[in-house]
C-alpha cells in the first residue's frame, strides 16, 4: 500500500510535466527520475512482464480511438494500450496509422510517454521504428532520406555510414523516437536472398563488419547530448546466405562453424566492440550450429551459448518480430514468448496476440518454467537501457524545436554528398555523359523513382517525361512505354529485382526499348543483380529509388559528378556459377 500511494503521487507529477513536456525540453522530469534498480525493486510481476515486449498501436494520437485497437487489444486508444499492459515499448509504422508528419509524431510520442509515466511503475517507453534508410524507410520526407546499406557500402567510406546514422539518429531523436531497429549486419552473400539484399553493406564481411560499427556509432555517440537513438543489429546469427524470407517461411541456413565465423559473425563483434546498445534475433534454423531444429530467436544454444557466452554480449537482445512465421510453425504463440526467454531473449517484438503472450510468461513462472529471477535479469537489461541512453531521466521532446531538426538544410545537403559518392557505373558503351539530349524518356519499376529522374532531368533543361509500369509489367505498359521511347532522344529505364524471375517483365521492358534504336541507360534501383541480365549501352546501380538517389543518378547522366561507387557485392554471370559479369570491386568513372 505504501509504494501504491507514493506512486500516486508521482503519477500526478508525470500528468502534469507530460502536458509541459509538449512546449519544453521535459528536463523537468530529471529530478524525479529513479535509477533501473529503484524501478526494478518496486514493479509487480505483470509490470515486470510488461517491460518485456514491444508492439504497435493505432491512432495519429495517444488519445485517438481506433476500432482495430479495439479489436486486437481490447482498449479504444494507443495510451490505454501502453497502460493496460504495462509495454515497454512501442514500434511506429504508416499502417498503424502512426508516421504522419514530425510534429505529429512528435506530439504522439510526447502522448505515450505521459501514458505510461502516468500509469503501473512510471517506467518511459522505448519508442522504436525501422528507420534503416533505402529499401525499409518508414518516415519519409521532411524527415531527411539517406542511402541504404548497400549504396553506403558502394561508397566505401565509413565515416559517411556514420554520418548517415547520426543523422537519423537525430532526426528521430527530435520526433521523441529513441530507439532505431537497425542496422542490417547481415552479410549478403546470396544474390537470390529475397529479403536483406540491399539491406545490406556487402557481401564481403570485413566490410559489412566495418560499416555496422561505423552505424552503430553514428546512431548512440550523440546520445551524449540527447541527439542520438539506441541501435539493434540484427538479424543473429545472420540471415544473408537465404533465399527463402523468414516472413513467410523457416529459413534453413547451412553454414558451418568455420563458415559462420569467417562470414557471419564480423559485423556483430564489431557492433558488439562498438557497444551497441542491442541485438535483434533472427528467425532462422542453423542446424549445423544448433541441431535443436528451433529458429534461432528459440534457440539457447545460439541466443545463450553463441551471442552471450562466445561473443560476450550482456546487452538486451530483441527478438524479430514474433508475427513471422518463421517463428510461429512449431509452437502455440502462448509458448513462443516462454521459449525465447528461455532461449536468452530478453525483448518480445510484435507478439501475434499481446495478452495472450503475456499471460503464458506470467503462466510460465507460476508453474515454475520461468523463474521470477530470469524475468528481472531481462528487465534490469531494459531498464539500464534506458537509463544509460537518458529515457528514464527525459522521455520526453521539444515539439517546437522539431522543424529546426528534421529535415534541415545541412543534413539535407550531407545526404546528397553522401548519395552521390555511392552511385556505381557498371556499364558504358560511350552513351555516358549525355551530350545535349532533346528529350529524355524515364520508364521503368518505380513510380517514384521515375517521376523524380524525370523532375531532376527537367531541372537541367531537356524535356523529360515519366511512365512507370511497375516491377511487373503488362505487354501492353511495355507498349505504350515504346511508344513514348520513339518520341525521345534517349530512353532510361529503372529496374527493381529484375533478377528475379517473377519479375521477368521488367527484362522484356528493357529489350523492348532496346528495339526501339534510341539509346538505353538502364539504372538498377535496388539489387545491383539486375545488370548482368540484359546488355544496354549503360548500366547504373543507385540502390534506391528515393528523390535523392535519382537527383545523384542525373548528376552522373549529365557528367556533373563522377560515378564514385564501387560494387560492394559481386554481380555472378546468370547460370554460370562461380563467374562474375562484374566483380567486387567493379565501378567505371571518367
């Protein structure tokens, strides 16, 4: 009763410096803070247990109804949800109707906050997103665009990986996110992997290992000043030699010990070295390293036995998101949670059904499967967490300092510097640069990737127009998409996972315009892959198809910048395995 009552009185506190906290920097909080230990002394079992999972909520705001919350967690709002269960933490995505604009994030963020420093054992939320940048970016502009992994591996240089990270790190810092699931420290040795690719740094390991530690700087340094976010390398053990996605799927990874160690395990001892501040599990069978048959997220002899007792990992480790079916084909999703923990998770990620996921945790130690211990030893791990990365002292933002943040004129202009240092030319049969093209036709994958070539190519004087047909397009886009190429000078095309046979049409595309007797340049916006299928006058890899990936592709189409990047992949020759069209390394300039 006596805890219950002082709690009272912070919650009132909270309340009240939760509605300041929207104008002011919330420093008011700080002298209330408690340390993780207080926190941990003073929380019930089902708070505890709360601690150890993160999910999502729907509504633009903390007080927004919404009936799918209704219907998935018997609560109308996305801060009954954090009290009801006590979380600790929320991941924000665009369909849970969350990642609007900044100062609304801002504002939902500062929101959530007071609802769970207002409710159950005061503990602040992680509030977390996949801000990796490239391929998974879910806050899009203002909020500043940055390459991807693979692009900034093409750009070979470190010190730009760490920037890009800072400033993400920033950027979602001021929007009241502290927490960024990223980066990708999977090596991506498997051209067919369907779901790393260009979410990863390289193909190489001493490269990707060098590129994860420079982001994992880039995320936590500015912490110092409350700037930064934690990091979460994943996905352990490695997910880069698979062509089945673990989100539809149970990945079988055959690498054996000395395999995983030359290939897999780099970047996560680097990160590790760098102190990040978390790892992220992969929903993978390694049965040459784990003959349990269990996915690696349930698995205590890679959770415990390879991260923690080899690597010396004493972080939190999160687990994947437990909707995957990767995780959910063998066990009932009350047990999936009990087994993780057992395994040497400390963090549930996205459990297909919350309550029902906690209750077999809190099942699990009442029946003695779980010890109460084993439960603080994950808590403590969050809440020092927190504690070390500011959130229990200032959970909350500054929404009128959100604009001065996000999107800025120096991070904007350092994304462009960075961009434009990673585009790759793999191919040119003299056709690059343009000379004083008329009309330039831009076609291809990407909707928004062929509208923003098309605008940067205006922007510098030819006319230009734009048709995208999508990554499978019909024989009659194909034809329409010829019929504009006869009416331009030069036809460029964007392909997307072209390699990939479902995609085929995007290789018909291509041959079409070919046919045409205009000049083709064909720019391969995601997998490099895409170049050794089909030959035309110039091959560009950009990686992405973000506004500033093509304003750098229209720099080198124009000669106003030399083509900078290196391939940090091999592109191998299609069915001729062991030979490369274009080898690591691989990158033209003039």
């Amino acid at each position: 009763m006596k805890t219950r009552t002082r709690r009272a009185v912070v919650a009132l506190s909270a309340l009240a410096v939760g509605a300041a906290a929207l104008t002011t920097t919330g420093s008011a909080l700080e002298p209330r803070a408690r340390t993780a230990d207080e926190l941990l002394r003073e929380m019930t079992l089902e708070e505890k247990v709360g601690q150890l999972f993160v999910t999502y909520a729907y509504g633009r705001t903390a007080d927004t109804p919404d009936p799918v919350n209704r219907e998935e967690f018997g609560v109308d709002t996305p801060a009954q949800v954090v009290q009801k269960y006590h979380l600790g933490g929320i991941i924000h995505f665009t369909w849970s109707n969350s990642l609007y604009e900044p100062k609304q994030i801002a504002e939902l963020s500062n929101g959530l906050q007071t609802a769970a420093t207002s409710s159950g054992a005061q503990v602040p939320l992680l509030i977390s997103t996949d801000q990796e940048q490239g391929q998974v970016t879910r806050i899009t502009e203002p909020v500043t665009q940055l390459p991807g992994n693979m692009a900034l591996g093409a750009g070979r240089s470190p010190q730009d990986a760490e920037r890009a990270a800072a400033i993400t790190g920033q950027e979602l810092r001021a929007m009241g996110l502290n927490m960024n699931f990223a980066p990708s420290g999977d090596v991506n040795v498997n051209p067919a992997n369907p779901v790393i690719g260009v979410r990863s740094f390289s193909s190489d390991p001493t490269l990707a290992a060098q590129f994860t530690a420079a982001q994992v700087r880039g995320y936590e340094d500015a912490q110092a000043a409350g700037e930064g976010v934690s990091a979460s390398v994943k996905h352990f053990p490695g997910h880069g030699d698979t062509n089945t996605d673990s989100h539809t799927a149970l990945p079988v990874i055959e690498h054996d010990r000395q395999q995983w160690e030359q290939l897999d395990a780099p970047p996560f001892k680097e990160a590790i070295a760098a102190n990040t501040d978390s790892v992220m599990s992969a929903h993978i069978v390694v049965p040459k390293l784990d003959d349990s048959g269990q996915p690696a997220t349930l698995a205590p002899k890679v959770l415990t036995g390879m991260l923690r007792q080899e690597l010396g990992y004493q972080g939190v480790v999160f687990t994947d998101s437990l909707q995957m079916e990767g995780v959910r084909q063998q066990h009932p999703d009350s047990e999936i949670p009990v087994l993780a923990l057992q395994a040497g998770a400390d963090v549930m990620l996205m459990p297909q059904n919350l309550q029902v996921a906690i209750d077999g945790v809190i099942a699990a130690v009442h029946d003695g499967r779980l010890t109460e211990q084993r439960i603080d030893e994950s808590v403590s791990r969050v809440l020092k967490l927190k504690e070390g990365r500011g959130v229990l002292a200032n959970p909350f933002v500054d929404v009128s300092e959100v604009d001065s943040i996000v999107g800025n004129q120096q991070h904007l202009a350092d994304a462009q510097r960075i961009t434009d240092r990673s585009t790759t030319l793999l191919r040119n049969d003299a056709a690059l640069p343009l000379k004083s093209p008329g009309k330039v036709f831009v076609t291809g994958a990407s909707e928004k990737g062929t509208q923003a070539l098309s605008d940067s190519v205006r922007a510098r004087g030819p006319q230009s127009s734009a048709l995208a047909t999508g990554t499978k397009p019909t024989q009659e886009q194909i034809g329409q998409a010829v019929e504009q190429a006869k009416a331009h000078d030069v036809a460029v095309v964007l392909t997307s996972a072209a390699w990939n046979p479902d995609n085929a049409g995007q290789l018909d595309l291509v041959r079409a315009l070919q046919a045409t007797g205009k000049p083709v340049v064909a720019v391969a916006v995601r997998d490099p892959y895409d170049a050794a299928h089909v030959d035309v006058p110039a091959w560009i890899a950009s990686y992405s198809d973000k506004p500033v990936a093509m304003e750098s592709v229209a720099k080198v189409l124009f000669g106003e910048t030399t083509p900078a990047g290196k391939l940090p992949v091999p592109v191998p020759e299609p069915g001729k395995p062991g030979t490369d069209r274009y080898p690591f390394g691989f990158g033209l300039a003039w």
